[in-house]
C-alpha cells in the first residue's frame, strides 16, 4: 500500500511539478481571498472558561443592574479641582464627549445630585436638590460634599481633592445583547441535549448574525476610543488625563494584537533570510523555504477569515510560530536533500528529490503529528482562547506538513541539482563536539541532567497562578498607568459584585398590603406638610413589599456594607447602605420609620431614584447588590482568598446563609480561569505526554525505546516549569502552553535521531560509531532546526504583551535544554538502556 501511495505521489508531484505548483496556487489563493474577513478578539468574554456558570449569572446581573462597560478619564488638573477655570474646562470637556454620536451619557462632578450645597431637609428634598452646575449652588460647601459624601467620595473625587473622574457611559445594543442570549441558549441545549434540523440552522443563522453584528461593534468600539481620546488630547495642557475602563482595554488590546501580528511577522521572516542564508550559502534555499512559509500563513489567515474565526492576544503570535515550524520542516528537506546529494553528485534531479522525499517524508511525519498534539493537548484546557490556538495552530501545522511535500518538492523538480556544497562548516564542528562529549562523558552528562530534573522539581512545587492583569501590560502603556491611578486614588478597578437574596422562606410568606404608601402619598404631592402624620399607615409603600429597604434590614444592609468596606484589598463600596447615610445626614430619624422611608422613595426625582436604588436593589426590593471596587494593582492581592473570606464573614460573622449569597463580575471570572490553570497544566501535559507516547509505541515497536525516548523532553518541560516557579512567574493564560508546546516540538527532534540512529545501528551494529554518523547528519538538521526554532520564538519578546514575552522566552529557553538533551543526554539513554 506505502508503495502505492509512493508511486501516486511521484507520478502527481514530482513528474508534474508545474501541474502541482498550479493547483497549490489556486488553493492558497482562493483562501488568500478571505484574509479580508480575518478579525481580531481581546473582549472580556475571551478571558473565560468554556461553559463557566458564572458567566451566565455575570450577564444576568449586568441586565439587571447595569453593565460595567463604561469609560473612566480621570483628571488631575494644573490648577485646583473647583477653580473657576478648572471646571469651565471640565464642562467642555463634558460637552465634548457628550456630542458623540455612540455616547449616551457623561457624569462629571457638575452633574451629580448635592444634598448638602446648601442642605436640604425632607420637605424640600424634591425642589431643594443641587448641582455643582447650578448657579445658586455653594461651591465652598459642594467642595467638602464631594470630598466626604459616601456617594462621591474616592469615586468622583480622590480624597486628597486633586484628581476627579468622568464617566462615559455608552450606547448599548440591544440586537448585539439579544442574538447573544439566544446563540448561548442554543448552544447550552446542544451540549447537554442535543438540537433539532431546524435548531441546528437557527442557530447557525444566529451565530453568523451574532458574529457579524460583533465585529460592527468591535469595529465602531475602536472609532468612538479614538475619538474620546481626540477630545481629551485638547485639553491636556490643563490637566494629566488618563483614560480607563473594559472597551478602551479592548480597544488597546486590538491594536496591541495587530502590533504584534506584523512586528512578528517581519521580525521573523528577516529572521528567516538572515538564517537561511547564512547556513546554505545559496539563494535556492532560501528562496523555497520562504515561499512554502508565505503559502501556509496566507493559506492559514484565509481559512481563518473564510470561517470567522477571531485572534486573541493568545494567539497573536500564530504567524510566526508557523513561519517557524514550517521553516523546521522544510530544514529537514533541505539538509537531507545536500546528504543525498554529496554521496551522488551525478543523480539527476528527479533522483536526488525521490530519495530525500522516501527518506524523510515518515519521521516528518510523526513529527508534525507529535506538534499537532501537542497544541491539540490545549484544547482539554476549558480557556477558550487557548483551546483556539491550539485549533489554529494544529490547522496551521497540517497545511505546512501538505505544502512542506508539495509546494516545496514541486518547485524544486524545476531546479538543476549543480554541484553539492561541502558540508564540513562551523554546524558539523559543533555536532561533532557534542558527539565526542557524549562518547566520553556519559556518566556525567547523567548526573548533571539528573540535577537538573530534581532542580526543575524542587521549582515546580513553587508554582503559582496568581497574577495581576494589569501585570499583563508595560507600566508605558495608557492601561496599567490608568488603572494603577484608579487603583490608588480613586476607589480600585476590578469590580465585583456581591449580590445577596432575601430568605426564600420569608419570601413565600410576605403578603401584600392594603394600603400602599405610593397610593398614600398622593395626600403628600405638595411639600411633605405632615411628613411623620399617620404612623398606621407605616408598613406600607415598597417597605412592606421589599425584604431589605425597611428600618427593621437597613442595619443588616450596613452591617454588610462596612465588612466588605474593611477588607484590605476593597476600596470603593457602593450599596443600599451608602443611600441610607445619605439619608441619615438629612436626617436621622428617617431610616428608622418605614412610612418616611416609603414616602422618599416616591418623592425622589427619577434621575436621582435611578441612580441610588436601581444599581443596588432589585425591581422587587428583594434583592441586594453591593458593587466592590477591588485593588488590582496591590501586589498582595489572593483572589480566590478574598472571595473565600467574603463568603465566609458574611456567612459566619453576619449569618446569611451560604445559599444566598452570590459573587459575581470579571474578578470573579478571571479568578475561575486563574484558578482553572493548574487542572489545565496537568490536563494538557497529561494529554500530550500519553498521546505521544503511543505514537512512539507505534513508531519504534518497543516499549524500551519509547520511554527512552520520550526522558529529553520530559526533562526540557520540567526544567522550564521549576525555573517559571524559582522565577516567581505566575502560570498563565500564555505560560500553560509552554510545557506541552515545548514537549510536542521537542520530540520532532527526537524522532529524527532515534530513527537515523536505528538505521545507522543497522549497519554495522557499532553504537559508537551509529552515534558520531547520527551526530555528522542528522544532528546537523537537529541544529539548525532547533536554533531556529529559539530565535524564531525569541522574536515574541518584541511584544507589547508581557505573557506573551515570557512564552516566547521561556521557550526558546526550553528547546535549547530540548536541543542539548538529545544531542546528548538521548543517545546515552540509548546506548545505556535500549
């Protein structure tokens, strides 16, 4: 059957050479033709767990309460915050925003509700509100209101009264909101049901809608940045504005991703020319290799953009890791091409390109199967934008293998073979020192790798996964200097959500009243003449029908308050509670009476009712939310720690049951995907390791030579690890993938010595001398590919993404101990025990 296949493949590729580079032509440039299509993803949605329960009740809270997707610029003027020339720039600055056509509403110090500028009693609540944009308002006394009230203070106004905020609130679409919904109801029955014909085409509709209208959105997100940040670009000769917030992350993350994309991509095709020409000396083999290269990425980048198929910041880096390992094999092609070559200087082309094809097509084989599982091992990972680039970079890998045998050979038949190159350069020297230093030093080479496993162990027990997002970017870049501004002046970034229900039990038991305090208050429209008349009628209103907002819950509702308010990595808390002593500072008395209470919930104006109730209690008054601002920059911060404390105060110390109690918002989110690391690490290196070890039980036919084997590459990932954990380096969303991407490459190498040492054993049954062959022929590809392999990957430090730096880095790192461990720690295991 192989010979079959052998003859088929001669008689199409190599006797039609012009006939196959046509038809590879036409491929790639038809896939070439949806590049347009290619997309990019850094939304908050990409940070998560597949199938995260906790997304869906995230989603459920922002429809309820409000999304967190909001602009934050914060301003820290020359002059003083309440300066006459500070805040007319300030209304500008406002006005400006407000003009966009995508911005729904901008919150400034001019435009929030002052009860105390001058003070304002019951009676008057309704007609006695102020604002800092009014004229009657007392600037003096809205200065220490903003600075001291509960509402405003580290939130609008940093506490030393230097810097204040504004918030952009956007547009929000409703289409975008809806045909999410549905596509994630869809695609939740089909995982645990199954779906129907016409569900199926629904939702394959639903999708490509959903796609569509995402990236109309992605792309009107990055225009409206752009413009806010023209806006605020005119005013900075006043005042240091830094911009903040979820889209301008998303926005910045986009671009960082396209920076990212291109500078590889040079970065790594210069590369790719400078190696090339200095190993091979002549333009053919430089010149094939980067045709190959240029047809799999336009090929790769078509599909991709043909099936919709966004890039995160995981992925950026995709171009150029398969310009590297599509380089890889075309090396191995090229090397034992010369090989061939020099021992028949006379062959004819058609020869010298069959012999190597027969040669080398079924250890490039297993070893493109070996890479593709290894980036397949991701997918078991449960982080999506993980699982897609090892989708992608499995895809990636297959087409290089294809045009690897096609396009490459193809071009090459229309080539005259010349004269072979002597091959006794530098790279022989360094392969034959490498095999001298194996011959003599066996033992040695044992006892230092040994070290270096136990050195790799002892740093793996040190492993954490707890980082900071804002660590993910340069302290240069507009994010981490924003949010570290947040951070320690106003109120803390990353919000949580702890949203608290009433007692189901009471619930069923509540009853409605007879009398409401909204119909009651009619009598009361004028000015609250007799604000504290008819203590009868004092359970009615929506503090009877509401669990929390009564004066028998308000103190529980503080007593909640002030514990999240204490913890040491919380800033900024808003609840019910902050309302209450807004309330208090009117007057004492009326939170202790539920008439009163009722009575000012229905004279409030509705901007103001909208802002102090809506975002912290439910429609049905049964249900609690207090918005948390957590301290992302505090180097102390233990995420899934202070979750644990929150639940556990809130249960031990204030008795709420464990069952009401939910935690929500992209802290809690990021943390499930932090803490979901460790199981991926262990998921993915389990996978890869028992995949390829079976593809080297099916390989070698020996289970001894199999586990020998398989030891360099075990060794490669577990220094690699111990050196992440003696580093301090957290495991991340980029540093998961080193271990099985290290292993998966790795063992390309492995399968090439193993399978020319066992032919050069067949020879003359000499492992000595199989050893320096294996060194002078196959360790030259050996070498070229794994150096090019650490400098293709150390190209990634170039990014502007710190996780994506450390992977590049910590992996070419990985494939030089990869590179030493087969050229010697290998053949010693070979020789010793297989």
């Amino acid at each position: 059957m192989l010979s079959g296949l052998s003859k088929i493949y001669e008689n199409v590729v190599l006797k039609r050479p012009v006939a196959t580079i046509v038809a590879v032509a036409a491929i790639v440039l038809s896939l070439g033709w949806f590049a347009q299509y290619f997309s990019l993803d850094a939304s908050a949605d990409s940070l998560t767990l597949e199938r995260d329960a906790e997304l869906r009740y995230y989603r459920f809270v922002r429809a309820r309460y409000g999304s967190d997707d909001f602009l934050l610029v914060t301003y820290t003027p020359d002059e003083a915050v309440f300066s006459d020339a500070t805040l007319a720039d300030i209304r500008t600055l406002r006005d400006a925003l407000s003009a966009l056509p995508n911005v729904e509403s901008v919150t400034s110090i001019l435009d929030v509700p002052l009860v105390n500028s001058p003070p304002v009693n019951l009676r008057n609540i309704a007609s006695g509100i102020r604002y800092l944009k009014d004229e009657d308002t007392d600037r003096k006394l809205a200065e220490v209101e903003l600075l001291t009230s509960p509402l405003y203070e580290n939130l609008l106004m940093s506490s030393d009264g230097l810097t204040t905020a504004l918030r952009i609130d956007m547009h929000r679409d409703l289409e975008y909101r809806e045909l999410r919904e549905k596509r994630d109801a869809l695609r939740e029955k089909q995982f645990l049901e199954g779906l129907s014909e016409d569900e199926s085409k629904s939702l394959e509709e639903i999708t490509f809608d959903f796609d569509a209208q995402t990236r109309r959105l992605l792309a009107q997100q990055e225009q409206d940045i752009a413009a806010v940040r023209t806006i605020l670009d005119r005013h900075r000769a006043s005042a240091t504005l830094h911009l903040g917030g979820v889209p301008m992350i998303v926005a910045d993350s986009i671009e960082f991703i396209r920076h990212d994309l291109l500078v590889f991509s040079i970065a790594v095709f210069f590369f790719l020319v400078v190696i090339l020409g200095i190993s091979f000396h002549r333009r053919r083999w430089v010149m094939l290799p980067l045709i190959t290269c240029a047809a799999t990425c336009i090929a790769l980048i078509g599909l991709l953009g043909r099936l919709d198929w966004r890039v995160t910041v995981v992925s950026s880096n995709f171009v150029s890791l398969v310009l590297i390992l599509c380089l890889a094999l075309t090396l191995h092609i090229i090397v034992r091409y010369r090989e061939i070559h020099e021992a028949n200087p006379d062959a004819d082309q058609l020869t010298l390109v069959r012999s190597t094809i027969r040669k080398i097509v079924e250890p490039c084989f297993y070893t493109a199967l070996t890479t593709i599982v290894a980036f397949g091992s991701l997918l078991v990972s449960g982080i999506r934008p993980v699982i897609d680039f090892g989708w992608i970079m499995s895809i990636g890998i297959a087409i290089a293998f294809i045009l690897s045998f096609t396009l490459f050979p193809a071009v090459l038949m229309l080539l005259r073979p010349g004269k072979p190159t002597s091959r006794n350069d530098l790279t022989a020297a360094i392969t034959s020192f490498f095999a001298r230093l194996t011959l003599r030093h066996s033992n040695s080479i044992l006892l230092a790798f040994s070290a270096l496993v136990l050195f790799g162990l002892v740093g793996v027990t040190q492993l954490t996964v707890e980082n900071r997002f804002i660590d993910y970017y340069r302290q240069s870049t507009e994010i981490y200097s924003g949010m570290e501004l947040i951070d320690r002046k106003l109120g803390g970034t990353t919000p949580l959500d702890v949203i608290i229900d009433a007692p189901a039990d009471l619930l069923s038991s509540m009853s409605p009243p007879v009398t409401t305090a909204d119909d009651s208050a009619d009598d009361y429209e004028d000015e609250f003449d007799d604000i504290y008349a008819d203590e009868s009628a004092s359970e009615a209103g929506i503090t009877s029908r509401s669990y929390w907002f009564n004066s028998r819950q308000l103190g529980q509702v503080s007593a909640i308050h002030d514990y999240l308010d204490a913890l040491p990595h919380t800033g900024k808390v808003l609840s019910l509670a902050t309302f209450a002593r807004v309330l208090e500072q009117l007057d004492a008395e009326a939170v202790k009476d539920n008439f009163t209470l009722s009575i000012i919930y229905k004279k409030l104006p509705d901007d103001v009712r909208q802002a102090l109730f809506a975002p912290y209690l439910s429609e049905d008054g049964n249900q609690l939310r207090y918005n948390v601002r957590v301290f992302e920059s505090d180097p102390s911060l233990q995420r899934a720690q202070l979750l644990q404390e929150i639940r556990a105060g809130l249960t031990e110390h204030l008795d709420i049951d464990d069952s009401r109690i939910h935690l929500s918002g992209m802290l809690v989110l990021y943390n499930n995907m932090l803490q979901s690391l460790f199981r991926s690490q262990i998921m993915t290196l389990s996978v890869v390791f028992l995949a390829i070890m079976l593809m080297f039980l099916l390989l070698f036919r020996s289970f001894k030579t199999a586990s020998v084997a398989i030891v360099p590459n075990l060794t490669s990932a577990c220094l690699v690890l111990g050196l992440m954990g003696w580093l301090g380096i957290p495991l991340d969303l980029m540093t998961i993938t080193i271990a099985a991407i290290t292993v998966g490459i790795g063992v390309d190498d492995t399968i090439h010595y193993v399978h020319r040492f066992r032919r050069e054993f067949s020879v003359d049954g000499d492992y000595q001398a199989a050893v320096a062959r294996c060194h002078r022929s196959i360790g030259r590809a050996i070498y070229y590919t794994s150096v090019t392999i650490m400098l293709g990957f150390s190209v990634l430090a170039l990014s502007r993404f710190i996780p994506t730096i450390y992977f590049g880095l910590l992996t070419s790192l990985a494939m030089l101990v990869a590179l030493l461990a087969n050229m010697t720690l290998l053949p010693v295991l070979i020789v010793t025990f297989a």
